[in-house]
C-alpha cells in the first residue's frame, strides 16, 4: 500500500497553497466510485460539471476536489464553498501527474508496453501478456477486452481507463508483484490526457486507417492523436510497423529512438521469414538487431497475426531490454522463452475466434468493425475457404457513418453471401444504418440479404452453410452486450453461434 499524501504537498506541487491536514489515498473522477480519503476530480463534461455532483463525492468521503473556476463557481452555488480546492485552469492537464504522485508512480515500477494502431491493439497486447505468463513471467494488460493481472480479469469500462483509474491499476498491479503490462493506447486516450503522468519503456504502431472520424475531424489528426505517443514525454523508445504507409512517415518523424518491423520490407530491424499460414495460425522465423533469430508461430490465421505476433516479440525484447538494463543476451533469451510458449498458446477472444461443436463447416467470431479490420479478416479467411466465405455484419450507431458502405462494399467484393445486420445501433435508427452498409454492397459479386435482428441473421448463416463453408460474424467479438436505445442487452455472438449450431 502507497502512503497518503498530504494534500498541502499537492497543492505546493500545483503552485497553490491550500493548508489543512488532509491526506489523499487515491483520484476519481466519479462521485459514484468515491472512497474515503480520495481527491474528486470535478472537470467540465459535454452534458454537465462534475462539480454538479460534488456534493455526494463529499458526503462519500471525498477530501477536497480539483476543478477549474467554473467548477469553484458551482461549488459557491451549492453552499460548498469551504471545500478544500486544487484550482487550476484545466483540470484535466495536471490529472495524470497528480493520480501519479497519490499512487506512489507505479508506472515506473513496471516494464510498460502501450500499443497504438487502427487495428491489432488487442491482439498484439494480448499476445504479449499470455505469452509472458505461460514462460513464467508476472504479467499484465490493459485493453478493450478488460484488465487482466496475472491472469485475473479486472473490469475497466474504457480501451484506455481514466488517469486516475490508470494509476490505480499500476499500483493494484505493483502490489501483487506484477513485473510487465501490455497496454492498448487509444487516440482518444492521447488526446484527453488518460495516459498522462506514463512514460512507457516501449511503444509500439502497427497501423493507421479509416476509424474515429466522429471525434477526430481529419486522417491527419487522427494520425498526429497516434503520433504523440512516440514523444519523449510518452515513451522511451518505439517499435513500428514500416509495411504501413503512416508507420514509415512516423518512423522518420518521431523525436524518439525508433526501431522497425515488417513483413515485407528488407530493411526492418525485426522482420519474419519462412512464414506459413494456416487455417488455425501461422509459423515463421524471427530475425532481430545484432543476429538474433528463432523460430515463432502464432495461434491465429493471417499474416496480418503474423505482424502483431513480431511487434509483441519485439516489443517483449527491447522492454526488459531497457527498462532495467538488462543485457541483450538476457533479453533474447526471455524473448526466446516468450516465442515458445506463445506458440503453445491460445488464441485471443473474440479476434478470428473459432467456435467449433463438432460441425462440417468453420465458424469464426471476429471483432471487425471498420473498414480495415474487415478487409484483413475476409482477405485471410478466403484463400483458407473451400467452398463459400459466408459474412454476418453490421454497424455501429452514432459513431462514424462513412465507413458504413465501405464495410458493405468490402463484404460483398470478398465473400460469396452476406447478411446484413444489427451491431449496436445505440440511439439511431437500425434499419437507416443497415441501409447504408447495403448500398456499398450493391456492386459485388455476393449475394446479399438482410435480417435486422441479430440472432435470426447468424442462425441464418447457420443454417446456410455446407461443409467446405466458413461463416464469418463480424463486428462485436468478444462484446457480450447489443446497446439499443441506451439500454445494453445480454448478446455474446459466440453463444448464439453456438446455441445455432447446437439446435441444427
């Protein structure tokens, strides 16, 4: 356990000067989440202050509050203005350093690795965190699927949790004796300061494509979001994908050390060779800086897996590498370890996951939900298909529109019949959003139909298929809920394919 920290001192390291003697035990930013002793962060919201709320924050135990001078003024409002205050013009900005100093900065105490690109974060951090485990290793992650450490999972409700809840899990993670965490780093996390008061020992870039531009207004700033983890203020060094277009402009734009990988560039300094694909993965050999080489194999199909698999390794190698100056025969030798059992190892869930009860056919479950991903899934599964790749998708409400018949064109261009769905329409209209996914699938080759009730449309698939046949379901993984209207129903795509299979 950290020790408390007086709140004079934080104010003192802010430049303010707040007496008393309240000592502070941990950061939120929910006045529902609040423990006896926290520092409650009351910042501007799209919808409200969270100074609005200060009250039961106070009431829950809450020792003083940061806030901006909008929140102190409706803190004035309320009748609480004796309330201890950390007041600075934007809150959000000194959030992670402060979340840092209260947890006793447990980000240093770890080997880090932060994981950004358009698609691939989970699968590349996943990799890495199982793979450690499996050789022995104390290993974390931290991710779109939730938080593991050391194999225990952790609910986190973001890709990237809020600084202050970041922290908490380093120092949850320091305590049980945890060595390394895998994380995923999101754009938005960049832009909004979650990983602030972090400097990862490794960050890594896999790609960059269409996502996200309901919150970033451009590619270009969607790539600038990315980019900034590869600053010293981030991170110490940088693993990234050179086989990707942004990779190789970031690789001479970063203002850190950078190393590279790819599968089909001869000049990276981590590349894979005698790659074999398969059905149910890959192997291939690894070739590192200053000689290094061993065998690797990968537990999913794709050469796009292979990729994340060598960013894993690399990324594995260069954090024990530099974060604790280990030497690089030590280093090699633990990456040596790694590739062993990761080969031995399982896939990950809901990423071209297999649902197999015994049928002719092969069914996988798989989270693409954006141009990209779907064109990497469809375009590994139909070189493996024997007779017709037959595609559930659909779409995300409320988020980017554009991608919609981008997805829907891809579909229809690389399988033989798709069944357009509902994802989580969230508060849009389902049958406008399946509208705009099927007028980009009406130049394919495909035959297309379309169920908007999500259960029926994968039974339907289903149903359909022969042997010989692989049945894609696309969009949700490892998601076990459908948001509609703002309410979030119990729907995991894997038990439907497997109760659709059970029943035929």
């Amino acid at each position: 356990m950290t020790e408390p920290v007086r709140l004079a001192e934080l104010a003192g390291e802010l430049g303010l000067d707040v007496r008393g003697e309240a000592r502070v035990t941990g950061v939120t930013l929910s006045s529902q989440r609040v423990l006896p002793g926290d520092l409650y962060a009351a910042l501007p919201g799209s919808r409200a202050h969270g100074a609005a709320y200060a009250a039961g924050a106070i009431e829950a135990g809450a020792v003083a509050v940061l806030t901006d001078a909008a929140g102190a003024a409706e803190l004035e409002a309320r009748g609480l203005g004796e309330v201890p205050l950390l007041l600075v013009e934007q809150p959000r900005t000194v959030l992670g350093a402060l979340s840092a100093r209260v947890y006793g900065n447990p980000a240093a105490k770890l080997r880090l690795i932060g994981v950004t690109g358009t698609q691939g974060k989970t699968t590349t951090t996943r990799l890495a965190e199982s793979a450690l485990l499996d050789a022995g290793h104390r290993a974390g992650v931290i991710g779109t699927v939730g938080t593991r450490i050391g194999g225990r999972d952790v609910k986190t409700p973001l890709t990237t949790p809020e600084a202050p809840d970041l922290h908490g899990l380093f120092a949850r993670m320091v305590e049980e004796g945890t060595e390394s965490c895998a994380m995923e780093v999101s754009s938005h996390a960049l832009v909004m300061g979650r990983v602030d008061g972090v400097v990862f020992d490794v960050a890594v870039f896999l790609n960059l494509g269409r996502d996200h531009l309901d919150f970033h207004e451009t590619v270009e700033d969607y790539y600038a979001a990315k980019a900034g983890l590869f600053t010293p203020e981030r991170a110490k060094m940088g693993i990234v994908n050179i086989d990707d277009e942004h990779g190789r402009r970031l690789a001479a734009e970063a203002t850190i050390p950078i190393l590279t990988y790819a599968l089909h560039d001869d000049t990276a300094d981590w590349r894979a060779t005698d790659i074999e694909l398969r059905p149910d993965g890959s192997s291939f050999t690894v070739h590192g800086p200053d000689g290094l080489s061993f065998p690797a194999a990968s537990p999913l199909a794709g050469d796009y897996n292979v990729s994340n698999t060598l960013a894993a390794l690399a990324s594995i190698h260069h954090a024990y590498e530099a974060a604790h100056d280990a030497s690089g025969s030590a280093s090699a030798d633990v990456v040596r370890s790694v590739a062993t059992a990761l080969a031995k190892g399982s896939g990950v869930p809901g990423r071209l996951e297999r649902i197999d009860e015994g049928q002719p056919f092969t069914v996988v479950v798989d989270y693409a939900h954006k141009p990209d991903a779907v064109e990497a899934a469809l375009g590994t599964l139909r070189p493996l298909t024997e007779s017709r790749l037959i595609v559930v998708i659909g779409a995300g409400g409320d988020r980017d529109t554009g991608k919609r018949p981008i997805m829907g064109e891809i579909s229809a261009r690389l399988a033989d019949h798709v069944i357009v769905t509902d994802d989580n329409p969230r508060t849009e209209d389902p049958a406008s959003i399946r509208r705009q996914v099927l007028e980009g699938t009406t130049g394919g080759s495909a035959s297309v139909e379309e169920i908007g009730d999500r259960r029926a449309a994968i039974e339907r698939a289903i149903g359909l298929a022969e042997p010989g046949d692989i049945v894609v379901v696309a969009g949700k993984g490892h998601e076990t809920g459908q948001e509609i209207n703002g309410v979030t129903h119990p729907f995991d795509d894997r038990e439907v394919v497997r109760a659709a299979l059970t029943s035929r």
